[in-house]
C-alpha cells in the first residue's frame, strides 16, 4: 500500500515538473519576440509584404528602408473625398533632398508634379488612394531630418494629404525658418526595416521581429499630426511612467522635472494627454527646441543652462496641446500657438512677475500675418514669439479666471480639429473678452 502511495506521489510530482517547465519555457519564449506569430520559416520580404497588406484601414501606411544617408518609402496615402486630381505635402522639401520616383494606384501610374513642398497627381479617374514611391538624402546632424553614424532623425518626412480649409487647400511651402507645415490628425501604420542593433523611438503600438542581423518594427499611432523616428544606437534611454504615459527619456533624464511638471500644469488647465507614450530626445540641432507629435527635440546647447533647459521644455511640450492634440495653421497663423504657448512657457517658468518677464521679451507690438510674410528670422522671433506671448498675458488678464475655463473647452470642442484664429477670438468673447 505504502509503495503504491508513494509511486502516485512521484507521478504526481513529475507530472507537475513536467508542466511546469512548459509553462517556463513558453514564457521564455513568448519574453523574447515581441509578435506572438510564427513567421520562422517566412523571408522577410514575404513578411513585410504580407504585414502591410493585412493591415486594416489606416489613413497612411508606409514601408520604410535607411541606406546609409537615404531614407526609401513606400507610401500607401488614403484621402478623404476621391478625385481626379490629388495634392499632398511633401514636407521633406523644407530639410532634404527629395526625389518622387513614383506614383500610382494599383497597376496604373499616374502623372505628377511637385511644386514645391506640394505633390500634384493626375488620376485617369477619380480615386482616393493612391501609393507613392520616393527616396529621401539626408544632410548631416544640425537639421530636424538629418543623420549621423548613430542617428537618423526621421521628422516631418512623411507625405501627408493637403488640408482643406472652407473648400480650398491650404498650399505649404519652403520657409528657411519657422514650421511650414500644417496637418490633420492621421491613423498611420509605419514599417522599419533596420540593423536589429538600433532602437527606434516612435509614436503608438510597437511590434518586432529579428530577421537574421535585420529586423522589421512596426509602429501603429491613432490622432497624431505627423509622424517622427529617431533610430539610434548606443544611446541612454531612462523610462518612466506619470499618470498612465509612459515617458522615455533619449539622453535628456535632466529633464525630467520640468516634463513632469508642465505634464501636470497642462493636464489640470488645458486637458488631459489622450496618448500612451511620450518622447523627449536630446538632439543636436541648431534650434533650441522643436515639437512634433508625441515627440520633442531639446536641443544639446540647452543643458548646460537649467533655467534655458525648463523653459525650452516647457515650451515644446506645451506644443503638445497647442499643435498636437489641437491642431493650428502654421503656415498662415505662426503667432497662434507660438505666441500662447511662450507665454504660458514664460509664465511658469521663472519667479517674479509676468509683466516683468515680457517686458525682457522685446516688443509688444501684436502683429497677425502669415510666416512668408516674416521679413527674417529675427522678425518671426520678435513678433510671432515675444510680441504675441505678450497678447496672450493681455487677454489672459481681461479673462482671469475664465482664461483656463477658456482653454479646457477649446480641448473639449477642438480635440484632433484644427483650430484658427478667428475661431479662436469668438471664444475669447464668449468668456468676457473684447477683441
């Protein structure tokens, strides 16, 4: 009797290893692959090809290739309303060498132009998708779509539907200043084909899968404006979670404080972040700071001054809301979210008082025109930076209280919207100031 009990037990004991080690090694392998398919015995290409057609609906879809300095694209682009003849941005214009290889739907290839940062298509027939193949060179580091030996700084380097306001589009074009660029928010399904070695810091859901010394990532983001990449290596990345966003910190953990605390500022008077993820990356460009969506750069020259460094960050992360999630015509009205944004940057960012500190601004002087209209860099600074900061402390002033209660609604109804400046100025009424 006692050899029988003892028997069961080790059955029962090894029957419970057994199933245990399964349980470990799937685990094991599961940890290790960030897709959950099995594509092992699939070549890459096939895999790549089968990922970017048995994706669902997204309003832009693009296959991504680096070479050394130039960036291949494969760009699946679906517009709102099917016409004869389409118009895209083609935003890469403004920072690199662009070349449009070509542009067709199906088999059928279309005759195009680009004038400028704008891509014309002639269709055979009314359509509203249509695939462009293009190639862009990039410069060395400085620029906002630039590389080095371990970086390539992918921004406003996607081709995106032109935008449409009151029937007519809305015409981009070069600026050697300023952000010529003006989005609606898009759905985008991004694929990298890359050296497995390299980090890709991007917007969205992330997947992977190692192909050998290659490896295919594919980025899926929902309501953002544009679109940006930073594929690194050997760099310092510090994760941290505030509030349900995960923030990634790419050489600039000196930062932390102030993103936290202009995260809290923002989402207390304006709304709440509606993304997962948030990246502030140390870059070496020319300017101090840049925004894109869910991204800023600060750039290098900044940290070596803790008081430049909090307000530049306040600044571009401030862009997330005035920018990002409500959109503004950077093109026509570049005072717009410059000007509110430098002044809730000034205001938070230093002690003493607020007329003080726009006082050491410059000018006063409120001026309303369009960025080609900027005589120079120096200019756009003075007027659609210091002078409009300045505007916005004027009407915060008129509006007190009813300032933030302002800018909580304007979330609430501008959400993913473009929001322009006459539209901007019936609010202001609404809540008790006269323009």
């Amino acid at each position: 009797m006692k050899k029988k009990l003892l028997i069961t037990v080790l059955i029962v004991i090894i029957c419970e290893s057994i199933a245990i080690t399964g349980i470990l090694l799937y685990l094991l392998y599961s940890s290790g692959n960030h897709s959950s398919e099995n594509v092992s015995n699939e070549s890459m290409d096939a895999y790549r090809e089968r990922k970017l057609n048995s994706s669902p609906f997204y309003d832009i879809k693009a296959d991504i290739e680096t070479e050394k300095n130039v960036i291949i694209i494969k760009e699946n682009i679906n517009f709102k309303k099917a016409s004869e003849k389409l118009f895209a941005y083609v935003p890469s214009v403004n920072s690199a060498v662009t070349r449009i290889k070509n542009v067709y739907s199906g088999k059928t290839e279309y005759e195009h132009s680009l004038k400028g940062t704008v891509l014309e298509v002639k269709c055979k027939s009314a359509q509203s998708s249509i695939t462009v193949e293009y190639e862009i060179s990039l410069g060395n580091t400085g620029g906002m779509l630039a590389y080095d030996e371990n970086n390539y700084f992918l921004t406003n380097f996607l081709i995106t539907p032109v935008v449409y306001s009151n029937g007519k589009p809305v015409y981009s074009y070069k600026s050697t200043f300023g952000d010529p660029y003006i989005y609606e928010t898009s759905n985008y399904y991004v694929l990298f084909k890359t050296d497995k070695s390299v980090s890709i810091f991007a917007p969205g859901s992330n997947e992977e899968h190692i192909f050998g010394s290659n490896k295919i990532s594919i980025f899926q983001a929902s309501d953002i404006r544009d679109f940006p990449a930073v594929i690194s290596k050997n760099v310092n990345v510090d994760k941290k979670s505030y509030n349900d966003i995960d923030l990634y910190f790419v050489g600039s953990k000196d930062t932390e404080e102030y993103v936290i605390k202009i995260l809290e500022y923002a989402q207390k008077n304006i709304g709440p972040y509606p993304y997962k993820s948030l990246f502030i990356v140390k870059a070496p460009i020319s300017q101090k700071g840049m925004e894109f969506s869910n991204m800023v750069f600060i750039s290098d020259r900044c940290f070596s001054n803790k008081e430049d460094l909090k307000r530049i960050t306040y600044h571009e992360i401030l862009h997330q809301w005035f920018y990002g999630i409500i959109g503004t015509d950077q093109l026509n009205e570049p005072f717009f979210d410059e000007g509110l944004v430098n002044y809730l940057s000034i205001l938070l960012s230093s002690s003493g008082k607020i007329e003080d500190k726009l006082a050491k601004q410059g000018s006063s002087i409120f001026t309303n025109k369009p960025l080609s209209s900027y005589s120079s860099r120096e200019e756009y600074y003075e007027l659609a930076y210091n002078s409009s900061a300045a505007y916005f402390y004027n009407i915060h002033k008129k509006l007190g209280n009813n300032f933030y209660i302002m800018l909580k609604k304007l979330y609430e109804d501008r959400k993913y919207k473009i929001l322009y400046y006459q539209e901007f100025l019936k609010y202001v009424s609404n809540y008790g100031g006269k323009q």
